[in-house]
C-alpha cells in the first residue's frame, strides 16, 4: 500500500467516527439549539393555554396522544392538559428543554424563560413526563424537588413515584434520589403519599414560596 493510499484510509477512519464525537459532546448542535431557543421563545403562549386548561376552561376528560421518547414512539392516554398545551404529538426532549430551563435558572439566580409564573405549565410537563417513561426525564426532574414554587416540587415528587411505579428498571435509578421534605409535602398536600422506597434527603433548606 502506497503512502497515498494509507493517508485515504486514514482520512476514511476519521470521517466515519466524526458524527459519533459530535453525538457524544453535551452542546446541541445548531439545528437542535435552534429548535430548543424556539421553544423557549414560546413559553409564554404555552403557560397561558396551561392555565385555561387546569382551570376547565378548554374543556375536560382524556385522549391520545403520541410521546417521542429517547426510546421511540409511545402512544398513551391521558387527560386533555397535555394534547392542549403540546398537540397529539409530543417530543418528550421538548419538555426537557423547558424543564431544565427552570433548573438552570433556579441553581443561577439568572432570570430565564422559566424562571418566572410558570407552574401550570411545569404541572403539564411533570404530568406527561411521569407518563412518557423516558430515563432521560429523571436527571431533569430531580432539581426540580426542590424548587421555590409548590406545585413545581410536589408534582416533580409525584412524576418520579410514577414512573418508578410503572418501570421496574427506573425505579432502581429513583430509589437513588434523596426527596427534600418540601417536596413530600407538597406531594401529600395533592394526595399523594411517598412509597415506602423513598429517601428523605437530610440537611435540606426550606424553600421560601
């Protein structure tokens, strides 16, 4: 083989494990960043139709609706909040963009697109999270127990009972997770009462509403 031929084959390697280097790194690339700011930028319309949803005004009762997971597609019936809110397919990736949003901006202090009135919309999006199933949620749900705002802690609680509840593998990862007081309580306040699997986490601070 000539030294032509060794640098081509080289340069052949290199061009097929490029796209793995660039799956492997934690920045989106710039079509998904562009799709996550996109989202972002509609936070406000979404929170709107999330609170004329909770409070009845869009009408009541249940659907179906498609969840693109890390895992694939999922179709799975549930109330209207989610279908008014995201439509009748919904990419669970979305709803990680706009929860870690708010998680971000909670560790910061930096105001952000979530940062603000938002718990009827983080309420939709914990409550079509606990029923997507994604292993990729629990990492961004779990920050969120110990958010400020009540409804956001205690329905991050109430996600995570859910899917270890209805996944034997996810419940090994969330039995993991130290649950602040708050959080419990916030949970128990919607009638919903810890497993006995569950961590307290110890030497916690308690949120100021």
């Amino acid at each position: 083989m000539t030294l032509l031929h060794c640098h081509l084959a080289l340069l052949a390697v290199l061009v097929a494990v490029t796209p793995c280097w660039a799956a492997e790194t934690k920045e989106p690339v710039p079509e998904q960043k562009k799709e996550n700011d996109e989202i972002l930028k509609r936070v406000a319309a979404l929170q709107k139709i999330a609170r004329a949803s909770n409070h009845g005004t869009l009408g009541c009762g249940v659907g179906f609706v498609t969840l693109v997971t890390s895992k694939g597609e999922v179709k799975i019936r549930c109330g209207l909040d989610s279908i008014h809110v995201f439509g009748g397919k919904i990419k669970v990736s979305d709803i990680h963009v706009l929860l870690r949003s708010r998680a971000d901006s909670n560790l910061t202090g930096e105001k952000g697109a979530m940062s603000g009135e938002v718990s009827d919309l983080c309420y939709v999006c914990l409550s079509t999270l606990s029923l997507a199933r994604d292993p990729e949620s629990i990492p961004i749900i779990t920050p969120l127990l110990e958010d400020k705002n009540d409804v956001v802690r205690g329905w991050s609680a109430i996600a995570l009972f859910k899917i270890a509840e209805a996944d034997a593998e996810l419940k090994k990862q969330i039995e993991k997770v130290g649950f602040p007081r708050p959080a419990l309580a916030s949970a128990g306040g919607r009638g919903i009462q810890p497993p006995p699997w569950v961590i307290v986490k110890s030497n916690e601070v308690e949120p100021i509403d």
